[in-house]
C-alpha cells in the first residue's frame, strides 16, 4: 500500500481533459425513459455529472456525521449557491470549525476501530506459524520462498490483495490495477517495509497491520476507516536493487 494524502477530484479538470483527447464529438441521441419522457445524451451527461458530483459531497460529509436538521441546511445553502445566491456565511469564517469537527469524528471512528480490532489482532497471534512483532504486525508464511530478504531500498515486485477484518471488504489488490505492482519497498506504510522484508522471492504470506504502522487514526476514506486494521495477503515476486523508478500510482 502507497502512502499518499487524499486530495479533492478535480471533476471539472477531468472532464475537459477527457474531451480533449476526443477527435470528434458524437451527436447526441434522444433516448426515452421508463417513464416515457425522452432523455437526451447531454441530459445524460449532466445527470452522470450531478451523480459524481453528489457522491463526492457525501463521502466528505460522511466525515462530519451531520444530523438530519443539518443536512437540509446543507441542502438549502447549496440549492441557494447553484441558483447564483450569495453566500450567507463564508466558508473561510467556519473552515476551522468544519475541520475541527471532522477531526472529532475521526477520532471517535478510530477508537471504535481499534476496539473492534483488538480481539481479531489477538487470534491472528495465535495462529500456528504466526509472528507478532515489536512493532505490533503479525506475520505468517503461507508459502515458503527462496533466496534473501528485500532491503527497504530494494525494488519489490508484489501481487497482493487488501481487505478490512471482516474479510470480504477489499479495498485494494495488484489485480485491480492491471497486475503486479513495483515500488521501493521504503515507499510505502511500514506494515509493508517491515512485513515484506520478512520474505522471499517466491513466498506468500499474510499481513495483520494495526493501525500504527497503516492508516493510523486518519484512515484512507472512503475505502479505509479511520483506525482500521488491514489484512494483506502477498506474493514476493522479484527483487531488485535500488533503481531511478516513477512515484508509483496511488492505490
């Protein structure tokens, strides 16, 4: 897993790009819908736009946890905001407090991960063949491999396949992005520097990452709650030694 901070969608920037690397522009076609009333491919458009542009709103308020009263404020001031109203109340006056707020939230998400954590972290200790270790990560092999360890300025090359404990919430894998991935292993959480330099080319094992050396409290939203712990399972397939290589992709 890379590290990396979470920035804003640029939807605007986004969209232009994409018609850019458009030659020609297809006419659009009327389409009707189940109700009967026609639908343009424009309308089209606008709607696909509103529907990204509403879920990107809701996964930021998502971290405010705002109460049913406050979401129709929220709604009220941005009907009133599209309709070229002025603003009632300037964002730079209350940004601190949003974020402030935000923060709270986090934390009361946190401890309420960690809490759910602590009995999963424990039975993954327990394993036969498993290794819990001073930094609190539980290491085991699955699959033994062969030659040495990776060093944190190595290149690695990994499958790997992300989950929350729950087992079934995958919020990231290699095959998602097309196959194996290629970084320096000291370019990522500490989880990874530490777990796959336990391995060898050739070995599967599994990572049990508490927060402290993934996510921490601030998690990885909207995929990795705050204060999550993150189980891997990874795949050593090639070493390399320290090379001028691109910043990898975010994941």
């Amino acid at each position: 897993m890379y590290r990396k901070s979470v920035s804003v969608l640029l939807l605007g920037a986004a969209v232009v790009a994409y018609g850019c690397q458009k030659k020609e522009a297809a006419a659009p076609v009327a389409t009707a819908s189940p109700s009967g009333a026609t639908v343009s491919e424009d309308e089209k458009a606008v709607a696909a736009l509103g529907s990204a542009m509403g879920e990107q709103a809701a996964q930021q308020l998502k971290a405010l946890s705002l109460t049913p009263a406050e979401m129709e404020v929220f709604k009220k001031a941005l009907s009133a905001s599209l309709a070229g109203e002025k603003a009632q109340y300037e964002i730079q006056q209350y940004g601190q407090l949003l974020q402030a707020r935000a923060q709270k939230q986090a934390a009361v998400l946190a401890a309420g991960e960690r809490e759910k954590s602590t009995a999963f972290l424990a039975n993954a200790a327990k394993e036969p063949g498993a290794v819990k270790t001073a930094s609190g990560l539980v290491y085991k092999t699955v699959k033994p491999g062969t030659g040495r360890n990776p060093r944190p300025t190595d290149v690695v090359q990994v499958n790997y396949r992300g989950t929350l404990t729950d087992g079934t919430t995958e919020f990231d894998a290699s095959a998602k992005h097309g196959g194996p991935a290629q970084f320096p292993l000291n370019r990522v959480i500490p989880c990874w520097t530490e777990g796959v330099g336990r391995m060898k080319v050739g070995e599967q094992a599994r990572l049990v990452c508490p927060p402290d050396i993934a996510y921490g409290d601030r998690g990885q939203p909207p995929t990795i709650p705050p204060g999550a712990t993150l189980v891997f399972e990874v795949e050593l397939l090639a070493i390399q030694p320290p090379q001028a290589v691109q910043a990898p992709p975010g994941r």
